[in-house]
C-alpha cells in the first residue's frame, strides 16, 4: 500500500475540450478558452472557483499565455500557476503540481489547458522545432531531422533486435482506428485493413502515413481540485491515484540522436513509480491510454509501462488484447494516430470519459483504473486514474 501524501489527494471533476480537424475556422487560442470554459461547466462550479492554472511549458503558453486565459475567464483571484514539463508529457503531468498545490493549500481548484494548431500553421511542427539552433545546425543539414526521421531510427533498431515487421506496425494502427471508428469526434474513423496500411506512402522507411500522428488543430482542458470538495462537484470524481514525472540526465535536442539506448524511454520510471503510489500492478489496469505519437512509440511505452516483456509488445496488436473487446483496451478514442493530435491531453479527458462510464459504444465494461502515459522524447509522465 502507497504511502504518498498525493495518492487520492485530488480528483478531476471537469472536462472539455473542441471539435478536432485540420484546419479549424477558429483560432486556437479561442479554442482553449471555450474548452477551459467547457470543463468548468463540466465540473458544476462558478468561474471564480478556479484559482490555479497549469500549462505545458512550451506551446500553449505560445499560443494562449496563462495570464491571458485568466484574463479571458475574469478570473478574479488567481494565486497559482505553473508550467508543467513540454508538449506529450506536460498535460499527463499537469495533476502532480496541481496535487502539490492542492494538498499545501496553494490553491483549491486548477485548471490544466492545452491546444495546438499544428494543424493550420504554416510548417506545422518541423517549422517549430526548426527553431531549436541545434536542430538547425546539427541535424537539418544532415538529413536527420523531423520526428518521423527519429522515430524511423528506433523503429528500425527495434526491427533489428527483435524481429518486428511491417505487419505487426500495421496492427497498431488497425486497433487504434477501429476505436476511433467508435467516438464521434475522432478526425479518423475509415476502418483499416493490412493492405491499407501497407499501401499507405513511406514517409521515412519503414514508418508510412499510417504510422504517424495527425496534425490538429484543437484544444483541450480538465478541472482538478481536492477528494472531499470533488464529492459537491456534478459528476462522479475520477481520483488521480498515482502520477509520476521524469526527465532524462540530457537536453532535448541531443535525445534522439544521442540517447544510450533507442528502445528504452522514460515510461519504464514513471509507470512503476505511478503504479506504485496508486499501490497496483500493471494487472489490475482496465484500460491505457498510450501516447502514440507514432505506432511505434505506443510498443515502446506499452512495454516499459509493464504491460508486455521488452520486444513483445507487438503481440498486445496481433492477439486484439488492445482493440475493442480485448482484455487490455489501449487508446480506446483512437489516440492521437485516429482521434486528434493535441499533444496527450486528450488522453487524459479519454480516461476520465471512461472512468465515468458514458462512452457509450467503444465504454470498457466495468472500467475501474485506468493508466494515461505522455511523452516527450527525454521527458515522460505517467498517470493513473480511478473510478
């Protein structure tokens, strides 16, 4: 049994989030006050009740700085906020400082928001990391650069060392469509076969379209405040039971290019660690929602999160343990491969909706803890939720 001071210190009583697509008539910034003001409704309480904010620490404050949403809200006292790690793994994270927050009386409710327009930006995600001077100087000019290049590597070495194939990337893709094929708001929801994922174009071999995320534009937002506030709020609270950070010992930019080991990522420290507060095991999760940013970055992390032995997670795909009806449901709103790109955070509104009990269709039966993991390259979290 956890000991942690944090496990069960809070719960998340609201969420909201827009309509996802790939190019949105309204400006994202909007977009992230309209989700914020979706999730405080959500929740039941007034605007005035929010007195924190959290952030990830790179692109929405880019877009939609905190003071500027608080402005927005007319937020009338505002005693907290905070920035929480970069793109995958800041939302995932966001509940460890709201919990610390909470728990020291910082502040009572926090609201942790998200968005992106990746989707509509002219160079979409290589232009904003092409900011980064060592990207532009150590990597652009060797061909080695743009995410579906890095994770081209790994997938190659994974390939290497434990004898995946095209197909086995192909069922990743299948299962996270066909749960897509069930949420109404997914941007993706065509089923796909085997022969359409292999006719699909390489974009840097062996990773093809269907292998990489989609580019959004969208926002997204949840409301956190204490356990025993949660039981006035208007839905059933769902109980962040275990979270867990963690960053690598190395910048971002030499990650992909310099990182010991392609095959291990940060989720094998932040899950057990997770798991740990929460006092579960792996087992007893009813449902994951994997940060997928590629179909291969979901094996990695499904393995390090303890769910399969190292190089066998492919066969989680290939058995249907994670599509619709399987024992272990992964990604169950079709993940950021078929549902949206905005950077995890609707993984986390996805287990919430789970845990809730009302997702009609694609609701995993008896759903009773559920684990959200995000993903940065060098920086992960992982969070697990109960009903």
């Amino acid at each position: 049994m956890s000991d942690s001071p944090l496990r069960d210190a809070i719960a998340i009583v609201g969420v909201g989030e827009s309509a996802y697509s790939r190019r949105s008539a309204v400006p994202v910034p909007t977009l992230m006050v309209e989700a914020v003001r979706d999730a405080i409704a959500d929740a039941g309480i007034d605007v005035d009740e929010v007195d924190g904010i959290v952030s990830d620490a790179a692109v929405a404050p880019h877009l939609l700085p905190a003071d500027e949403l608080a402005a927005n809200l007319g937020l009338s006292d505002r005693v907290f906020t905070a920035q929480m790690s970069v793109g995958g793994a800041g939302s995932v994270g966001a509940p460890l400082l709201a919990a610390q927050a909470i728990a020291t009386g910082a502040a009572k409710t926090v609201v942790c928001y998200f968005g992106v327009d990746w989707g509509s930006a002219p160079g979409g995600p290589y232009r904003f990391h092409g900011t980064d001077p060592y990207k532009a100087s150590l990597e652009m000019p060797f061909g080695f650069y743009g995410q579906p290049v890095y994770f081209a590597a790994v997938a190659r070495r994974y390939m290497h060392r434990y004898g995946l194939t095209p197909e086995d990337l192909a069922d990743v893709a299948i299962s996270t469509r066909a749960w897509a094929a069930l949420h109404p708001g997914a941007m993706k929801r065509t089923p796909l076969t085997r022969a359409d994922y292999l006719g699909s174009p390489m974009i840097a071999d062996p990773l093809r379209v269907l292998d990489c995320c989609l580019l959004t534009d969208g926002a997204a937002a949840f409301v956190m405040t204490s356990t025993a506030r949660a039981r006035d709020c208007r839905h059933r609270p769902v109980s962040v039971a275990g979270v867990s950070f963690s960053g690598a010992a190395m910048s971002g930019h030499s990650y992909l290019a310099q990182h010991e080991d392609y095959l291990a990522t940060p989720a094998q420290v932040t899950g057990p660690r997770a798991l740990g507060m929460a006092g579960i095991r792996p087992e007893d999760v009813d449902f994951a929602e994997i940060y997928d940013c590629f179909t291969i970055s979901c094996l990695l992390q499904a393995e390090d999160l303890g769910f399969a032995p190292k190089g066998a997670g492919a066969a989680l795909f290939a058995d249907g343990q994670a599509a619709p009806g399987g024992s272990l449901p992964i990604n169950t709103h079709g993940g950021l491969l078929s549902h949206s790109y905005v950077l995890g955070i609707n993984h986390v509104v996805e287990a919430v909706a789970q845990l809730r009990g009302g997702c009609g269709d694609r609701q995993v039966p008896g759903a009773e803890v559920g684990l959200v993991s995000g993903y940065a390259g060098w920086e992960h979290a992982s969070l697990v939720l109960t009903a």
